[in-house]
C-alpha cells in the first residue's frame, strides 16, 4: 500500500511555513518576495490536498466518519489560509479569519494525529 503519511505531515510543514513566510514578507513591504512565496505556497496547497485524499482513501475505511471531518478540516484550514494572505495583500481586516484559522487548523491537526493513521500523541 502506498504510505502517503509521512509525506502529508511534510506537506503541511512545510505549507505553514511558507504560509507564514508569505506574510511576513508581504509584513516587510516585499511584495515580489511575498508574491513568489504565495505562488509556491499555492503548489503547496496541492500538495497537501493530495496527499490528504490520498490518506482518506486509503484510510477512512477504519473510522470513515472522523477522516471525513479532519478531510473537511485540512479543506478549510487551506481556504482560510489563502483568504488571510490575500485579505492581508488587499488591506482588508483578517482579525476574524486569523481566529477561524486558528481554530480550524488545531482542530485539524488535533485529529490527524488522533487517527489511526496518525501519530497518537494524545493516548
């Protein structure tokens, strides 16, 4: 069976990291490294939901419910991640999208690692 864990949890590493260097150069006033690293990002994002779709394939036979709702999750922590960068890049205010981010993207990983699949940090 291919073994897309490993490889999903890189993916969003790096996502979050290129997310927050995205910001940060957008924070700084470089609006070309901060395009670049958006575009980059974007591949990221790719990357995750197909590495994530590739797990609940595989795996939502065991608990189809809960993979479902972490599937859901990853969905959401994406689009609100992309709707902070480009409301930040537009000027608008992203205090509430930065809160729902927050809380979906905790809830996210609280559940992948929670799954079956997962590493089983909360036993």
């Amino acid at each position: 069976m291919f073994e897309t864990t490993g490889l999903h949890i890189a993916s969003w590493v790096i996502g979050i990291i290129l997310f927050f260097a995205a910001y940060g150069l957008h924070k700084q006033g470089n609006a070309k490294g901060s395009k670049i690293t958006h575009m980059i990002l974007r591949l990221f994002y790719l990357f995750i939901i197909g590495t994530g779709a590739a797990l609940f394939i595989f795996h939502s036979s065991i608990d189809a419910a809960l993979y479902g709702v972490k599937f859901l999750l990853g969905i959401l922590t994406v689009g609100f991640m992309e709707m902070v960068l480009v409301r930040t890049k537009k000027g608008k205010s992203t205090q509430v999208v930065w809160i729902l981010l927050v809380l979906v993207l905790l809830g996210t990983i609280y559940l992948g690692f929670r799954l079956p699949v997962g590493y089983n940090f909360f036993a």
